[in-house]
C-alpha cells in the first residue's frame, strides 16, 4: 500500500542538524531519523496506521448502529454494549 504525496498535507519531514525530524498532522514529533529515508519510511508506517485506525473506526460505527437497529437502544447503550463485548473477547 503506497501513499505517495499524501503525506504532504498531515506529514512532514525536517532536517534537523544531522538528522531528519517527522512532524505529525498536528505539528507533534513523530520520530528522528539519520536518515531522509528512514523519515519516508516513518510517515508511511504512520499513514498505514492511520488508514487501519480509520477503518476501525468505520467498523464500529457501523456496529453500533446496526445495534442500535437491531435491539431499538439508543447510541450510547449500543456503544456500551460493543465496547464490553470486545473487552471480553480474546
């Protein structure tokens, strides 16, 4: 999976005296890396990571609402009732 010029607009990399600094889509250090390299290759772990996050976000939202259809309980019981489900499965 390639992310290409993504990274522009929520990475970004900085040389830093003898080192590369990755800058997260919030202006937080990621990482520091010797090499430029090394920095891409942060920014496309933390893009792969972000896009799983994404989808995990989308499963669960999709959870609770078929939840939600399913048993007629508001938002919050739904989310509750998930989220003590998958505390408890291994």
């Amino acid at each position: 999976m390639h992310f290409g010029a993504r990274y522009e607009r929520r990475y970004r990399i900085e040389p830093t005296a003898d080192k590369f600094t990755v800058f997260g889509p919030h202006d937080e250090d990621v990482a520091v890396h010797p090499t430029r390299e090394e920095a891409e290759q942060e920014i496309e772990r933390c893009l792969q990571e972000d896009a799983r996050s994404e989808m995990a976000k989308i499963l669960v939202d999709t959870a609770i609402k078929s939840y939600m259809d399913m048993f007629r309980v508001n938002r919050e019981t739904a989310r509750e009732e998930i989220s003590h489900a998958a505390q408890v499965i291994d």
